[in-house]
C-alpha cells in the first residue's frame, strides 16, 4: 500500500483498504473510475454518465473523496460536479489502491471520506533488467468499445524510461426499455449523447543510484464525452508533470522523499446542436510534498509531511463573464506526523496534522469575501493480531474539512444537471468524528473481512433543493434564478447541519472442495441521516453478491451476482429506485508463445440485460444504466 506511511499490506492496516492489483484491474476496467471501482465492499459510482462516473465510498463523495495519481491530487474540477470526469486513466494503471473513512492526515480535508490512489509506472523506481512492454486491445457490443492500450520500459547501467499511450472509444450505449420509465416519447435501444473518446500519453524517467533516486514525467490526456438527458458534451484536456526525488539514508534519517506535480486542466461544456461554448473550467495547480521518514526512536517508526498547495480555478464564458463559480485562488500549507509501533502482537499507529487553507475570489467586483481556515485532524488505530491468521482493526479520528470553493461561492445555472445553484460564503467548517472496526482473516481456506463504521458530521455542507412555496415540489427557476414554474433549471442551495453516516461491508473467500474454485460473498450497507432525521440525498441501497472463480493452469472462469435493494429511503424531494439483479461473467485463457505472454480474456457485464437505474446518480430518472455488453480483448506482456 503506497498511500499509506505504514509498510505494511492493506489487509494488516487498522483502516479498511484495497489494492486492486493489475490483473485483477482487467475484469474491472470500464469507461470512468467509478464503474471500474463499483465491484468493491463500499464502493459505488455517481453514475451520472459513462464518461464521468465518481466512486463513492460510504456514502462519501465529491469534495470528501481525495482522487490521487501517484500518491499526489488529480487536480480536476470532478469535485465540483458529478458530470465532470476524473482525470486519470487505470488501463495503463499498475495498481488501484483505495482507502475507506477518513484519511485526513496525509492527504487534507478533502480525503475526509476517503482516497482513491491511481498507481502508474510512469516514473520508473528501478532500472529493468531487459526492454519490456504490454499491449491490451478491448472491443465491446452494447457499448461499441474500441480501446487499445501499449507502454514500454527499459534502461540501460542507471538510466530508465517508460512511454505509454491509450485511446478508448465507446458509442451511445444500449438499455432495455424506455429512458423514463413509463413514459412511451421517451428514447429506447441507446441512448443519445452518451459516446466517449478519450486518449493519453505519457513518457518518464529515471536515474537510480543505490542511495538516491531523480526521476520526471509527462502525460497529455483529452476526453470528449456527452451528457445524457442533456443538449451538450464536455471537451476535456490535461497536461501534468511530476517531479519525483527520493533519498535512502542511514543514521536517524531512513529516507527522504519528494514530489511535485504541476497540472494545467481545461474543460469546456458545449451546447448541441450549435456546437457553441457555454463555459469553460480551468485550473493551473502546483502541489509539492516532502516525507522524512526517521529511524526507530524508543521503538516508534514515522514520517513527517510537509504539503503545500497553490490552484487558479475559474469558470468563464467565452466573452469572460463569470458562470456558475467565481474565479477563486486556493492555497493550502499543512504539516502532519504519522508514528507507529510494533508490541508484536499489537501495533499502534497516531497521527496529527495541522493545516491552513485560504480561497480568495479574484474579481476586483466580487461582493464575496476571501476566507481562511485552519484545520487539525488527529487520529489513532490499532492492530491486534490476536490468533493466527487473524486480526483486529480500530480506528478513532477527530477530521476537519474547509467548504470547497464551489460550495462558498456558487451562483449560477448549470446545464449539464439542470439545476441552478446557489452557494453561501459564510460556511464553517466540517467536522467529523470517526470510528471503524475491522475483523480479518488472513489466512486459510475461508478469508476475508467485515467493517463496521460510524462517522458524525457537525456542520455537515450538502446540496438541498429547496420549496419555497410549500407544494412539495423543487422550486423551478429560470437562467437568472427567478422562479418559474415552467423554468429550466431546480433550485439548489448549499446548506450546514450536522449527519450521522453509519454502516457495515463484508467480504468473504472460501476455497471449495473443488481444486482452483473459490467462492466470494460480499455487501455493504450505509445509513445516512441529517440532524431532523430526513435521509441524506443520493445514498446508495444495500447490496448483497455471490461469485465463483476457478482457475486451472492457463484458463480462468468467473462470475459474480449481486442484488441491489430498492432504496426507498428518500431525502427531499427525492424519488424511490426500484430494486435489481446483475450478473457478470468473465473468461480468460493464458498462452505463451516466442517469450511474449498473451492473455485472451472475455467479458459478459450485465449479462441478464437487466433494466436498473442507480439511485446515486442524479441523472436515474433520464439516464437507465447500459444493458449487455460482451467484452472481448486481449493482453500481451513481452
């Protein structure tokens, strides 16, 4: 687990944690990181779009869910919206590692729900002994998926290099039935302005000698996609580069690592059919972290952070007016300690960090004002290794969050989710208290985990539709927020109270009688309440799923079923969504032929054509999730 300061695997973490290696990326690898991610306990996705699908971990997304490249922040504007896609790729991807509840002290406020961490080989950590590569080909049917992935590594005495490139492509996708239900005008068999096309490159390298470390890269990523239920597509481009320089020492000083990444984004949001601008998002962002990592002291093992941040966001027309957000500078400086210390059969992790942000609107105009927070998050977990092959997490932290920019200062209408949407900059900030427990089983034929947590929230920050007049229907405004009941948009304002999230995940292996057949069980669930009791928007129902796996020599057989309850637990002005049954399949077949390893595989998702809408995108009523799709790719290593 590289996101963690602890060397430790995720399964002897006091956190829950999940790292999904390579190839078990392969079967789960889908359009957005939402999708690939949605397999996992307590995982789901916005699914607002194929193009721009969140995860959501807990009932935790948005501004609470800290997306990382290489253990530095993906500098996009998906926090801002759930039609804005996250900018980074996982078919070129070497791990996905994902940490549930809090994880505040390494990584800021905005990992307060959790972190997802991209892990690439871009920035070589050693220098391969031989010239090597991999090449991954994908087409689907339901999704008319076109992709194709190819990196290469290789060096030479100290020097090592790695390229890599992708383009994916994917049409309208096919659903059964109708795209509002009951409703016979309404489209069916694709669904319109669903496409994507996305592309990255990217190069690297490397200087290794045996204490130290120098290593750069660069990648260009553009994505085009379109918004269903909506006259538009988005038109996405990002260019990042990351700076790596890391020291191994001797004495009190066990390692010296630094990072930089400088990332300049660019979206523009495009009406159909004109083809005209309506809005263009940047940011240019600059973050540096620095981890001293010491020599055991009286038996404690830990790592100093130094993290800085600088980000230019603005949100214009092409005539420079302002829309929806205003322009905003942020910076962000913050200083945390993480110690830990091994008693043999327990381990004890404590961790501090104090941080400052400031967001000051850079309008000469602006009737809005700079705002500044300072932020303290402490935490302290335990690991107790009490039997053989078993285990024992618990965590308690104390978290502080500052209200994102778009939550302070928002005011205006946005296309792409139909809402108008005012924000409030006197918000203060979020505070959370936090604990999880996490039973484990490590070793023998059954394996596994359950988690039971519970986060409190005191000036907890959401998106509330508001009805002014009392008909029990979100009021309905018009371009310049005056309320029309035959307006384009509904009113949202961004609100505080307090929250209570609560909920449980399980994940059960067992090896079967059967030689290369082991068998999976998993669900999670989460409850999510505001201070008067209403529900909190968009949470996710409760899942329960079943699997096989068997693996004999080259082949492997798979296939997963998982129940999603109806959520009728519903916030405001929010609609029930019915219950569903989705099956997935998997098959693969490894040979080897003149030293190249070639894995054909193929994929049946959603295999039933079952029609399910997911009550965490805002979009369900319009949008119904893809019907079935098979997959079929292939994979050479060489």
């Amino acid at each position: 687990m590289t996101a963690t300061p602890v060397a430790r695997s995720a399964d002897q973490l006091s956190q829950p944690a999940t790292v999904i290696t390579r190839s078990e990326l392969q079967g789960l690898n889908a359009v957005n990181l939402g999708d690939t991610l949605s397999a996992l306990p307590g995982v789901t996705s916005s699914g607002f779009a194929p193009g721009a699908g969140r995860p959501i971990i807990r009932g935790q997304d948005g501004p609470r869910l800290q997306m990382l490249e290489n253990g530095l922040g993906i500098a996009d504007v998906s926090v801002l919206s759930p039609d804005h896609r996250v900018a980074t790729e996982t078919l070129n991807a070497t791990q996905v590692e994902v940490l549930r509840g809090p994880a505040t002290l390494l990584y800021g406020s905005g990992a307060i729900g959790g972190l997802v961490n991209v892990v690439n080989r871009r920035i070589p950590l050693t220098v391969p002994a031989a010239l090597g590569g991999e090449l991954q080909l994908r087409a689907a049917s339901g999704t008319g998926e076109r992709s194709g992935a190819l990196e290469g590594n290789g060096g030479a005495d100290r020097f090592a290099w790695h390229v890599d490139a992708l383009k994916a492509r994917t049409d309208d996708y096919a659903f059964p039935g109708l795209s509002v239900k009951n409703d016979p005008a309404s489209f069916s068999g694709r669904l319109p302005n669903s496409d994507t096309d996305n592309r990255e490159y990217g190069l690297g390298a490397s200087f290794v000698a045996d204490r130290w470390l120098v290593g750069a890269s660069v990648q260009d990523e553009r994505s085009t996609y379109g918004v269903p239920a909506e006259e538009a597509f988005l038109d996405m481009k990002q260019r990042r580069a990351d700076l790596l320089a890391r020291y191994t020492g001797s004495g009190w000083l066990e390692s010296a690592t630094f990072r930089l990444a400088r990332t300049n984004y660019e979206h523009s949001e495009i009406e159909l059919p004109t083809r005209e601008v309506a809005v263009t998002f940047k940011t240019d962002a600059t973050e540096g972290r620095a981890e001293f990592k010491h020599a055991p002291l009286a038996g404690w093992r830990g790592t100093l952070v130094l993290q800085a941040q600088r980000r230019d966001f603005s949100a214009l027309s092409p005539t420079g007016d302002v829309e929806i957000v205003e322009p905003v500078k942020t910076q962000a400086d913050a200083l945390a300690l993480v110690e830990e210390r091994d008693f043999g059969a327990f381990a004890l992790d404590l961790g501090l960090r104090t941080e400052r942000e400031e967001h000051r609107p850079t309008l000469a105009s602006t009737s809005n004002r700079a705002r500044s927070f300072n932020l303290m998050s402490v935490s302290a977990g335990g690991l107790w290794r009490f039997a053989p092959g078993f285990n024992a997490g618990l965590t308690l932290s104390s978290n502080e969050r500052a209200p994102t920019p778009s939550e302070l200062y928002t005011n205006g209408p946005h296309e792409a989710t139909a809402t108008f949407e005012v924000g409030d900059a006197s918000l203060r900030k979020e505070r959370s208290r936090a604990i999880d427990l996490t039973l484990r089983k490590t070793d023998g034929p059954v394996r596994g985990s359950v988690s039971l947590f519970q986060q409190r929230f005191s000036n907890y920050v959401f998106g509330q539709f508001i009805d002014g007049n009392g008909d029990g229907v979100a009021d309905r405004v018009d371009e310049a927020g005056t309320v029309d009941p035959a307006g384009e948009f509904v009113f949202l304002q961004y609100v505080q109270t307090s929250a209570r999230f609560r909920g449980a995940e399980f994940e059960l292996l067992a090896d079967t009688p059967l030689a290369g057949l082991t068998a999976r069980i998993f669900g999670d669930t989460v409850r999510a309440t505001l201070a008067d009791g209403s529900p909190v928007p968009r949470i996710a129902p409760q899942r329960l799923g079943v699997g096989l796996r068997y693996a004999a020599g080259p082949v492997k057989l798979g296939g997963n079923l998982t129940r999603v309850s109806a959520q009728n637990r519903v916030s405001l002005l929010e609609t029930p969504t019915e219950g569903y049954t989705r099956l997935d399949l998997d098959a693969s077949w490894r040979i080897r032929a003149m030293g190249v390893d070639t894995e054909l595989f193929a994929l049946v998702r959603n295999a039933t054509n079952e029609a399910y809408r997911l009550h965490t995108s805002i979009l369900k009523d319009e949008a119904p999730q893809p019907g079935r799709s098979v997959v079929l790719g292939l994979r050479s290593r060489f």
